[in-house]
C-alpha cells in the first residue's frame, strides 16, 4: 500500500512538473498571455534579428501600458491620465515604418503581383510583351472595387452608431475616386448621403507663406481653416444648418457667398482630403460614430536592381501627370514641391494609418506603363535642370529615380484599354466620374 502511494505522489508530481513547462511554453507563444510584456519585448530583442511585427492599431498596445502605470495611483489621477492620453495625438517620429512594410494588406499585396508575375517592372514588360495584361488590369480592377464594396458592407453593419465617414491619405493615393466608389456602394445599399469637400476650406492665397522659390505650401493642416471645419462638421451632425464658404482655385480666394447645407434626418455625412484624420478637425465629434478609411498605393514593385519602388515615387507619377494636363502645372514645378509633399505627409499623414478601420490599396500593376508617354522627355528635362542647382537636391534626385522606372518600363501607347471607371482616369483624364 505504501509502495503505491509513492508511486502515486512521484506520477502526481512528473505530471505537475509536465503541466507546469506546457503551461509556460504556451504562454510564451501566445503573447498575449504573458503578463509582463516589457520583459517580453526586451527578451525579443536579444533572441530576434528583425523586430516583431506589431498589430496594424496600436492605440490597444498603449492603452494596456498605461492601465498598468495607473492601477496603482488614485482613481482621480489614472482618470486624468487616461484622459490625456486620449486626447493627445500619437507622436509620428515614434512611428516605425516596418511596423506598416508588414502590415497584412502590404504583405497580401506583394503576393498578389507575385503570383501574376507583376512584382517586377520586368513581369510587367512580359506580360505587356507576351499576353495577359489586360488580363492585369481586369483582376487588379476588381480586387480593388472588391475592397471598396467590403467597407461599405462594413459601414452598413454599424450604421446604428455610424454618422460620419472619413475618407484620407497621402496626395494623390486616389482619395476622390475611393471616395465616389464608397458612396456608390453605400446608395446602391439603400444609404442616403452627402458629400462634403475639404478644398472649399482652404485660406486665401495671399494668406498662404512663401518660399525663397515662390512655392506656396498647401500641404500643411495649416493651410486649411480648422475651426470652420469642426464647426461645421459639429452643427451639420447636430442636424442644425451649416454655413459652408465656397473656395475659388483660379482667384486663390473664398467666394463672398457661402453654401447653406443641412443633413436629412438619417443621412451619413462623407468627408474626404489629406488631413481628413487630423484630431481637431473631429473635435467633439464621438469616436463610434466615425468610421475611418486610409487609402494608400502599396505597389510592391521592384525594379531590376530588386529594389522596392518607393509608394511616394509612384504617387509623384500619378501627381505630375494630373497637374500638367488638368492644372497648367508642369512636372517640374511639381518635383520642385514634392519637398513639402513629403514632409508633410511623414508628420500628419502616415503616422494616423492605424487610427484607421479599414486601409485600401490603390496601386493599380498595370499603371507605370501608361506615365512613361507622359512623363518620360519631362523628366529627362528635370534631371538636366535640376543637376547643378543649389537647393534643389531633392527634387534632383527624385526625377533620377522615376526616370529609371521609365527608361525600365515598356510604354503603353494606347491607354482606352484602360476602363473609364478605372481610378488612374483621376490622373490621366478620360473618367467617367466628375473631379
């Protein structure tokens, strides 16, 4: 009987000890389980050459650091905290970019091209050389307006709480057609909606600073009249009437008369522009009834070096060829301003992408081949003119580069293959929709 029982007690004990290391290594593996993430991280550090790739919205992330931080102080000053936490905007020189470079859409994105031999400029000149771009362009058209169709079943399913839609993202990402193709989507849903334009809230030209080259900088929040904005926004969601200016882009200034606008009782209110996700502009407005969406042109292309094509170098293509053919702006004029561009966009664009509900991708595989007849002898011009000019690095610099995607890629000679619903007839004319 003794015998027994200490064999019983050794089997007892082996199993806890069992249990005890399964329990661990699980906890160690799930993540989220693991109570001291500090520790976590820092062992991750050590053991990892790459860092961890982190969720795509991290207000979750510093909203359990800070509830560890508090417990332990008076309720009245955690509550206070916590409020400031809230309000304060996330700081963008924090932001890590291979935190977005790995991101579920940007890795979905390079498989896509991949598996249609459209992640390199070179898979896009053979399939332009020996069948199966227009096949391109029908499938990379429907996964797009695929995406756009999903949100708004995404917006339907909320809409006891939705009142607002945001639309934003960095120049030239194709934020308008986005917009138009989600409103599309949500009226053949049965939804009633307005459309309200942030260009109309821009300041006076003469308002506007100057630089040494005579640039004006509209890509600052700055630029626009934030409290207008909030203001309206606040009196339309309250169902009161809303006096909307009216900005004149040839005179560079407001009109003296203004629009009148008020919502329907149950109408969604749509808003779409650069700095659409930029805290004072929602000021008051509650969190659940806004849904955000980002939009950006994640093209995963690689040239013949297998250097990835930067997504600012493919939306400076698009932008050059929309303002030299539609606003008497030409493509050297825009390379000179791209400085601002990007600045801009690195400081109050980018870094908002994970307050974001959902995040589309614009780029389209079939597009570098239609900029080259554009945008190919322009760029050649640029590069001459800007080699030797002092304060004018940058924009050097950024032509060389989208000069060798050109001289890299086949010209599309003949572009009404491309559909008249597509979202590059944003940039190089010929839409169905009205811009």
């Amino acid at each position: 009987m003794t015998e027994k029982k200490k064999t019983i007690k050794k089997v007892a004990a082996k199993t806890k000890k069992t249990v005890r290391k399964t329990t661990a290594r699980k906890a160690s593996a799930a993540g989220a389980t693991v109570k001291k993430p500090a520790k976590k991280a820092a062992l991750a550090t050590k053991t990892r050459k790459k860092p961890a790739v982190k969720p795509i919205v991290k207000k979750t992330a510093k909203k359990s650091a800070v509830g560890t931080k508090t417990r332990k102080k008076a309720v009245g000053k955690a509550a206070a905290t916590k409020a400031k936490k809230k309000t304060a905007a996330p700081a963008p020189e924090k932001l890590q970019w291979e935190e977005i470079y790995e991101m579920e859409i940007v890795t979905r994105a390079r498989w896509w091209n991949r598996n249609r031999d459209v992640g390199t400029i070179a898979g896009i000149n053979r399939r332009m050389a020996f069948g199966g771009y227009q096949d391109v362009i029908r499938d990379a058209d429907r996964a797009y307006e695929s995406a756009i169709w999903k949100i708004a079943g995404e917006i339907l399913g909320r809409r006891d709480k939705i009142r607002l839609v945001i639309v934003a993202g960095p120049s030239s990402s194709g934020k308008t057609t986005t917009t138009l193709k989600l409103c599309e989507a949500l009226r053949a849903m049965g939804e009633d909606l307005v459309i309200l334009p942030m260009d109309n809230y821009f300041w006076n030209l003469k308002d506007q600073p100057q630089d040494e080259h005579g640039d004006h900088n509209f890509e600052s929040p700055e630029a626009l009249d934030i409290k207008t904005i909030n203001k309206n926004l606040n009196d339309l969601l309250a169902g009161k009437e809303a006096s909307i200016p009216v900005y004149d882009f040839k005179s560079g200034q407001r009109k003296k008369e203004r629009k009148k606008l008020q919502l329907k009782e149950g109408q969604l209110l749509v808003i779409e522009g650069l700095h659409a996700f930029h805290a004072p502009m929602t000021a008051g407005i509650p969190a659940d009834s806004q849904f955000r969406v980002y939009i950006e042109t994640i093209c995963q292309l690689q040239d013949q070096d297998y250097n990835f094509v930067p997504w600012t170098d493919l939306r400076l293509l698009r932008r050059m060829v929309r303002d030299n053919l539609h606003r008497n702006y030409t493509p050297m004029k825009t390379l000179g301003h791209w400085h601002y561009v990007r600045e801009s966009e690195k400081e109050y664009i980018v870094p908002f992408i994970g307050e974001a509900e959902a995040v589309v991708n614009g780029y389209l595989p079939y597009e570098l081949p239609v900029y080259k007849k554009y945008l190919y002898e322009p760029l050649k011009e640029a590069v001459e003119n800007y080699a030797d000019q002092t304060g004018r690095e940058d924009a050097y610099r950024r032509a060389l580069r989208c000069l060798s995607y050109l001289e890299e890629i086949d010209e599309l000679e003949d572009d009404s293959i491309i559909s008249p619903t597509s979202l590059i007839r944003e940039f190089i004319g010929g839409s169905v929709y009205k811009y």
